[in-house]
C-alpha cells in the first residue's frame, strides 16, 4: 500500500508520497485518477500559490481567516475524494 499526503505548500506539488522508498512529490498526471478530480486539484493548490509573496515570503498567506478555513475544507474534502478513486491500493491523509 502506498501511502500520499494532500498538503499545501509553496512552490512544490500538492501530493507528497512520504514512504522512504518511493520519498517525494507525486505529479497529478502520474495518478489513476479522473481529470475531473486532477482538475480540482490543480485549481486548489492554484488559489494555494496564488497566496505566496515573493517580495517577502512570510507576509504569504490568505487575505482572510475565512478563505484560509474554505481552503482547508476543501482540502479535506479532495483527499476523501482521492481516496475514494485510488481505492485500497493507496493511504490518502489530508495535513493542513
């Protein structure tokens, strides 16, 4: 069983394999899974960089508490969808 993480984090993919053999950044396209939902990935981690400052990176961040909550909704919900759509061949977790 493969184990992936859906994490937000800047300048690097949105799925991450943490297993010390397969150990970093999985691209979308590498996955069995619709393009519906890699589609809904791609615009998540979007709105994600979107954030970034790289004037000064540690003023990055949501412009609001709210949309930083949506975000980590939305999250959660992608990493049960990609769960659902890898099936048992895989561990999917959500870290916020």
């Amino acid at each position: 069983m493969i184990k992936l993480r859906l994490t937000s984090e800047y300048l690097a993919g949105p799925i991450f394999c943490p297993d010390p053999d397969r150990m970093g950044h999985i691209d979308i396209e590498d996955l069995p899974i619709s393009q519906e939902l890699r589609a809904k990935i791609s615009k998540w981690d979007g709105e994600y960089q979107a954030t970034f400052n790289s004037d000064y990176p540690p003023d990055s961040g949501f412009t609001t508490p709210e949309a930083e909550l949506r975000h980590k909704a939305e999250g959660m919900q992608l990493a049960k969808s990609i769960q659902q759509e890898l099936e048992s061949d895989y561990t999917v977790e959500y870290c916020p």
